[in-house]
C-alpha cells in the first residue's frame, strides 16, 4: 500500500485501496488453446488463449485486480457456490443460476455478451469417399477420428459410428491423416463468428468440413457474493466482453505447431 503525506498527515492513496481482488479459478488440467499447464500453479508466459484474453479485460477496469486459481473443474464450481471464489468460466446451466450471475437478457443468456464463442469441425483428406452433411456421414457409416488424449469421446450418430483414436498431440494427429491412418481429426474452425483454419492445418492440404460439428460458448459468471458488492464491475466486465471477444489471441494460440506441454501435462477430459 502506498501513503500521501502531505504536512506531516499522511492518507492511504486512493489508486491502492481501491482494486478489489477478483478471484478467479479455472481447471488445474490442460485444455489447450484455453489453458495451458497443469496443477495448481499459474504459467507466468502463455497461461492459455483464455487466462491472455480475461487478463486483457480485466486490465481495463482499474478498480479490479485479477487473481487466478487452479483447482479441479468441480471444485472451482463448488468454491463459486460458496462465495470462495468469484467467477469462472463456464457453458450455461440453468441450476448454476441459482448460486451464480450470468449476463441475462429476459432470463435467458445475453450471447453478445458471451466470453467467447466456438465451434468445432472434422476435419478429412481432400481425397476423402465420405463427407459430413452436419447430422450424419455420407458415403460412410464409420470413420475413425484422431483426438488428442484425454479429450472425450465425440457421439456417434444414430446408426453410425465414430471410432477416437487417442494420440499425444494435435500434430500428430493431422499427420496420421495425412498418411491415410486415420479419416479424421477435429479443430476450432469458427472463432466468435469467424472461420477460421489453423496454419499447421493448412499447410497440410486438409480439408474442413462444415457443417461444424458442436458449438461451444462460454460465458464469465460471478458469484452471488462479488456480484452484490461490485454489481457495476461486474457488468462492465461483461460490456468489455462483448465488445473484446479476443479472437487474436485464440487464433495466435491455434497456429502454434504443437500443443506446448502435452506430453507432460494430462489433458481436461470436458468443456463445461
């Protein structure tokens, strides 16, 4: 804490006294482009897409001061609960509405102040015999589809079967395509409205199928306890959000060659 002393009276500087900590926790597991590393500590360089983005809003409320946490995914949920932590980043529930604050629109998630918005395609050879229509295969009832491990498995759907097979790293998968090994991989391939295809993608002359497959949104929910005491950060957290959805950042991560720390950190088994 600094002090202004001014003829002998010295006063708490305001600028100090006034960031309130904003205590975040996120999974202790890898989920790569979203967070990077495992365990309990916190990467000083490249943290994760995620952690770069939400540091990047936050930057912009001075009266805030982030402060990250790692813990597994159902102990983050369950200290939010508790008024432990103040906010994570989660796909909407409508239980988790009873003990934390999304941004509501008429009850109802407000997407254009969604964190972040991505959907995720398959990925074929250019020479593939089958195609995906955004339901089910055509010109095959199976293929098998590169994953990396400890990702989950992708449903099949009805009548048909997609087989995972687990590697090591996103790499090499897209090279075990490449050879034939596999039928397919999958990828972010729309980053908050965009399509987009990573480089080490590209380069490989893979092709990306859309329809995607899912969409995944995330949403920066506060506890019941930060949201009553710092109701008006909190919204303009959410406003810096839709106006800030870090698509530069995520893209950065997504061109990387390899997928840093994967063979020494166990991967997230979920997006939740």
């Amino acid at each position: 804490m600094r002090f202004l002393c001014v003829t002998g009276i010295c006063l708490l500087s305001t600028a100090a006294h006034a960031a309130a900590p904003l205590k975040f926790c996120y999974e202790d597991k890898l989920l790569f482009p979203y967070y990077l590393g495992a365990g309990a500590e916190i990467p000083a360089q490249r943290p994760g897409a995620s952690i770069e983005h939400l540091q990047q809003l936050v930057q912009q409320v001075p009266e805030l001061r982030l402060e990250l946490v790692r813990r597994p995914w159902k102990r983050c949920l369950a200290a939010l609960k508790s008024n432990e932590i103040d906010a994570v980043i989660a796909s909407y529930r409508p239980e988790r509405t009873e003990f934390a604050h999304y941004p509501l629109q008429q009850q109802t998630p407000d997407p254009r102040r969604a964190f972040a918005k991505h959907q995720t395609c398959l990925v074929s050879r250019e020479d593939a015999p089958w195609r995906w229509d955004g339901k089910q295969l055509l010109g095959s009832n199976e293929i098998v589809i590169g994953r990396p491990l400890g990702y989950p498995a992708i449903p099949s759907p009805p009548g048909q079967k997609f087989q995972m097979h687990y590697t090591q790293s996103a790499t090499m998968e897209v090279d075990l395509l490449k050879k034939g090994r596999i039928n397919a991989v999958t990828t972010i391939c729309n980053i908050n409205g965009q399509q987009f295809t990573a480089s080490f993608i590209a380069s490989r002359r893979l092709k990306v199928l859309y329809p995607p497959l899912y969409d995944s949104t995330g949403y920066l929910i506060f506890s019941r306890d930060f949201y009553q005491r710092h109701q008006a950060l909190a919204e303009r957290l959410w406003e810096l959000s839709a106006k800030n959805k870090g698509s530069e950042i995520y893209q950065q991560y997504l061109n990387e060659q390899v997928m840093p720390g994967a063979r020494k950190a166990q991967l997230s088994t979920k997006v939740d």
